[in-house]
C-alpha cells in the first residue's frame, strides 16, 4: 500500500516542483492520514488515503452552501479523535457557532472543557489594521508576526478553521498586495507549524465551472494543497439539494465526482458517496 503512495506522487513530481510550499516529506505511512470523521466524505478518498497533516485546503461554495456546518462536522470528527481544533470566525460570533454544533447533539461543551476546541471571533478590520502597523513598524513588507497577532499564544491547534477568506479580504479592500503578503504569511505559520487547515472561501460561481472573472482572494488558490468545493444545487424538478466534491489534493488518489450532501438537523453531514449527481435523461440539475 505505501509503495502506491510512492508511486502516485512520484508521477506528480512535476507539480510538486512548482509549487514551491508542497513538502518532499509528502509521502505518508497511510496511518498517518487525516480523516475527517464524516463517513460519506472520507470514503471520497481512495482506500487508506486522507488528508495529509499540514495541508492548507479550501472549503469554497456560495451563500449557504454549507461550508460553516461542513467545517464544524470536520472539527467534530477531529476532536473525538482527541486532536486539538481552533475555529476562527471572522463572521458569525462564537456562540451562534456552538449553538449550530448542539442542534447536531456534537459534544462541543465537552470539547471545550477538555481544550480539545477552541472557537473564537476575529474582527477582521482589526487584522488589517494590525497588518498595517506592524508593516509600517518594521519598514519592510515581509516581517509580519503573524504568531502574536493572529493566533492565540496559549492554545497550539493540530487543525484550523479560518471562516472566512472572504470576511478577510474585503476587510483588506484596496489593498490587495497587502492581503497577498499577509496570507503568505499566514500560510508560512501553518505550514511551519504543521497545522492542517481549512480555508473557508465564498465564491459566487463555482471556481471551475468556467468562470474568467477574478475575484478577490484569488491570489490564495496557487498556495492552497486542496479545494473542496460545495454546491447548492437546483434539480429541474424545483427542488434544492447541495452536493460536495474534492476538487484537488495533491499527493492523494481521491474519487473525481460531485456527490449529494445532506445537513441534517440532530445528526450532522451526511454525504452519500454513491449517490452521484447525474443526468439521467428525465432529470436534470443545476450547480449554483
Ligand atoms: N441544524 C440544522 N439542521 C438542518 N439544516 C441546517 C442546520 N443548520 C444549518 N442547516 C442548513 O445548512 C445550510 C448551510 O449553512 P452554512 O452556514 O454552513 O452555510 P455557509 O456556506 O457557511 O453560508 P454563508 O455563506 O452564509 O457563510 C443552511 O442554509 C441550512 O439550510
Ligand atoms: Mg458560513
């Protein structure tokens, strides 16, 4: 099994080249894989494979398409592993995001007790103003301490939720360059710290669907490890549904297909690996 795992990335040589973040150490022993403990979506992944510790992946989808309640299931999942999550929202206050973890009965109070989670709230607008200061502090455009102003000093998280890139960017507006270099940044602390992560990102058209337009955060595609992108879907029929699929990971073989996702009060994220979305001849569907 772990010779595959060489031989699949030894084919993606190429690709590791060039993007210069990706580690060389990227072949793992399969135990040391992550899974996000939502059954349907971790069964996307080719037998043994996950994803990689370290990994900075993108949870993207537009309005209400379920990347907050997508993410908290994965924080869920990775703390009744016993790993250590923090969730940063730069959107919906904290309690709001624990009450949305209690309506699936996911045992967050215990989770906090423990210091397996930490959910906190960030002003945006204040990142960026720190950024600005401390850029203007040290004169130089590259020695941001992402570590004291971003990350809370006394908790050392195995996972990271940042909710959203989004919220972020437009808290940086009219200063892209500044948004670029402080992502990198973040992303070097991550990396360096061997923090997987999920990256929330909202997009108005799914990324892939042929849009040409650029949207803001566009820069933090090329150093993103994966894209997960979720759907709201509209069936011909009337009805909606929402559907997930692993767009890119590098390094893992992983099922290239859109299936049905369901958000079910009192259980949580069911995907359903079989139920593929297709067109049937009578059917049909939309992907918004
Ligand atoms: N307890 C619940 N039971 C059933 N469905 C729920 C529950 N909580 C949320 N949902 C459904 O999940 C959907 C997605 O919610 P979520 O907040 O994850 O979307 P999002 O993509 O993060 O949206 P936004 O772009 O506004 O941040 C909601 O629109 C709602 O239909
Ligand atoms: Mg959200």
């Amino acid at each position: 099994m772990v010779k595959k795992a060489v031989k699949k990335t030894k084919g993606k040589k190429k690709q590791i080249v060039i993007h210069a973040s990706t580690k060389k150490e990227k072949v793992q022993p399969h135990e040391a894989y992550i899974k996000t403990g939502i059954a349907g979506f971790d069964a996307l992944f080719e037998k043994g494979y996950g994803l990689h510790p370290g990994d900075a992946v993108l949870v993207e989808g537009g309005p209400g398409s379920g990347k907050t309640i997508f993410c908290l299931a994965t924080v869920n999942g990775l703390c009744k592993q016993g790993k250590k999550c923090l969730y940063m929202s730069f959107e919906e206050p904290e309690v709001k995001l624990i009450d949305h973890m209690k309506h699936f009965n996911w045992e967050v109070d215990n989770y906090i007790k423990k210091g397996l989670l930490r959910i906190q709230r960030f002003d945006a607008l204040d990142v960026a103003r720190s950024v600005e200061a401390l850029l203007s502090a040290a004169k130089k455009e590259l020695l941001i301490d992402i570590d004291t102003s971003l990350f809370p000093s006394d908790f050392k998280p195995d996972f990271v939720v940042i909710d959203s890139l989004t919220s972020i960017s437009s808290a940086f507006s009219g200063q892209e360059s500044r948004f670029r270099i402080y992502m990198e940044q973040l992303f070097r602390y991550l990396e360096k710290n061997g923090i997987t992560n999920f990256l929330i990102r909202e997009v108005s058209t799914p990324s892939h669907m042929g849009s040409t337009f650029k949207e803001e955060g566009e820069a933090v595609s090329f150093l993103s490890d994966g894209i997960i992108v979720l759907y709201n879907v509209i069936y011909d029929k009337g009805n909606r549904g929402a559907a997930i699929e692993i767009l890119k990971m590098r390094g893992v073989n992983f099922s290239k297909k859109i299936v049905e996702l369901d958000i079910v009060d009192k259980k949580g994220v069911i995907v359903n690996p079989d139920k593929i979305l297709r067109r049937d001849g009578k059917a049909g569907f939309t992907l918004t």
